[in-house]
C-alpha cells in the first residue's frame, strides 16, 4: 500500500506515519514544516526508515495536483490544517485558504487523478458550536452536560462558531459532499483531544502536552504561576497517540464499511479530564504544586465535550484502550525527556 500523510510532521501525522514505518507501508509525507517541532518530527521520522518527503503547502494547488499524480497514492491521511480556534480568530483569512481551500485542492486532485484513493479527514468537535443549547452542572472540579451525560452523537446538530469552527465544518462537509455526489471514499472524524508524544504543544493547540510542559517547568523549580482560561472546570474527553494510530489504520482497512460517513471520536466519558483534573493528576505524579491564574473565558469554548464513541465502535470494532493517567503520565514522561 501506498499512503500520503498530509501534515505528515505534525503531532498525529508523525505518529502515524512512524507506525506506517514500522509495518513496510510505502510512505509519502507532505508538509510545510511551519508549525513548531515539525522539523524535529521530520528527523525523528528520517530515523526510523525511508519514505518520501515533500516539502509543500496545502494551499498551493499545482503542489497538491504535482503530490497526487506523481505519487498516485492509495489512501491519504488528511491532517494538514490550521488547528488553532485563536489564530483562526486573528487571521480569518489565512484560517480559511488552510482549511477551506486546502482540502478543496486535494479532492479536487484526488477527484481528477486518483478517484480510488481513499481520504480519511482529521475533523474537529468544534463543528457543533459552544453546546450551549444543553443544560450543564457545575461540580468542585468540573461541568457535566445533564442533557449528554455520556457523550454527545453525531445526531448533534451541526453549528460553525468562530472561523475555525466554519472552516473545518466547511471541510468536513465537502468530504462528506465528495463521498456523495462525486463517489470518492472520504471518512470524517470529528476528534476531541488528543495528546501523546511528538506533540509540540502551545498555549494555543494541545492543552494537555501544555500543561505537562508546566508541570516540568515546576517540577525543574520555575515558581512562576502559568495562566489558564475560565475556571478550569471545563471537560474533554482525552484520546492517547497510541489509541489514534490503532483508529485510524483500522479505519483504513474498513474504507468501503464507513466511506462517507462521519464519526465523532475521542476517549469517551471514562477518560474525560477538566483542566483542575488534570492538574491534580499531575501533581499527584510529579509531587508539585500546580499554582495557575485565571484569564477569561476563550471564545466558543465549550464547557463538557465528550465524544459518543458507538457509531465508529460498531463500525470496525475501535475502542480506545490507554486510560487517561495512564495517558497523562505517558505524555509527561515524553514532554520531560526532550
């Protein structure tokens, strides 16, 4: 098998594009090595074993056609974006041609050139808005959804806030849109959290490894309060690097069950973290004092997602197996070693 990993240096597109290594898979990565550690992915990969890297944008039709018709893959991981709701804020525009555009130059390529390969898209929970049509509880630690108590289906109504939410919604439905009018085997899966090693994360994207980097700067004596949005009593569900690699490659090997479907993934409510919870997993682990100051809430932050994992679980099978201080710990471990 032949397989392109667009965003093929980021967090998950490294992770996965390791395991691709690992198994033999004819690997191509497409990247343009702008977001932070992408790089130090790149050498990390370049160390595992051979496959072909091209350095290009996703906004730039001629490089996407060029990647299609050359390589002519077999199945494609779609995972380049723009992955921040605060800099789809800044730069609505540039949020837009990443998402919106980028992804219209790969199916229209795929569409022209490569109508068998199969497209599994990296889509976003922020799709159904800020969740504030339910009726939430308010607990010492953390929200609960009264309404969703053990998750939010993809019957949720569909609701673009932000210019990150319209952007990747707009994405996420012309996949969909591809699957239907034009034949072409598109998946869409709507993520909550996810976190793991190879994860550079920012106060922006990945809030989890962000923490965990907080953590070791306490932990390495730093005394410095760090700063978090709202009251911390927010919750997502967290879902490990290992337990995304298992999904997705499984998902692979059942395009023709879920073509043109889309699933909302992530850990489900067994692995559901607020910030304040979070927090104490890692002080209870590293033996620190986690000491934070409160921002405003973040626009459109939802306060409980948790994925309703049944529909893509009696499709082929997944579930997701590393616990969420199994997780954590894991994610310290890595973000402290580097």
């Amino acid at each position: 098998m032949k397989l392109l990993i667009t965003g093929g240096c980021g967090f998950l597109g490294s992770n996965l594009a390791s395991f691709a290594l690992s198994q033999g898979i004819d690997l191509i990565v497409f990247d343009n090595l702008s977001r932070k550690g992408a790089t130090d992915n790149l050498h990390w990969l370049s160390s595992l074993g051979k496959f072909e890297f091209i350095h290009g944008d996703i906004r730039n039709k001629n490089d996407v056609t060029r990647l299609i018709t050359k390589y002519m893959p077999d199945s494609c991981f779609h995972l380049a974006g723009q992955v921040a709701m605060t800099t789809s804020i800044d730069n609505p525009f540039m949020d837009f041609e990443i998402n919106v555009g980028g992804t219209l130059n790969l199916l229209e390529a795929v569409r022209q050139y490569n109508s068998n390969c199969n497209i599994i898209y990296s889509s976003t929970n922020k799709v159904y808005g800020d969740l504030e049509q339910y009726k939430y509880n308010e607990t010492e630690t953390r929200y609960t959804c009264i309404d969703k108590p053990n998750g939010y289906d993809e019957s949720t109504q569909l609701d673009f806030h932000s210019p990150y939410g319209c952007s990747k919604g707009a994405a996420d439905q012309y996949m969909l849109d591809y699957a239907r009018i034009f034949g072409l085997n598109t998946v869409v899966f709507r993520h909550s959290s996810m976190y793991g090693g190879r994860q550079f994360a920012t106060y922006d994207q990945g809030w989890v490894g962000w923490f965990c980097q907080k953590a070791v700067e306490i932990k390495n004596g730093s005394n410095k309060p760090f700063t978090i949005s709202g009251n911390g009593k927010q919750v997502r569900d967290v879902l490990h690097a290992e337990d995304m690699i298992s999904l997705y490659f499984t998902a692979l090997a059942n395009v023709s069950k879920i073509r043109g479907n889309a699933f909302n993934i992530g850990g489900t409510i067994v692995n559901s973290l607020s910030l304040l919870e979070l927090f104490k997993l890692l002080e209870d682990y590293c033996n620190i004092d986690m000491r934070f100051t409160n921002l405003p809430v973040r626009e459109s932050d939802q306060r409980v997602f948790v994925a309703d994992i049944k529909k893509i679980t009696n499709a082929i099978g997944w579930i997701p197996k590393v616990s969420a201080k199994n997780g954590v710990q894991k994610m310290y471990d890595w973000t402290s070693s580097i």
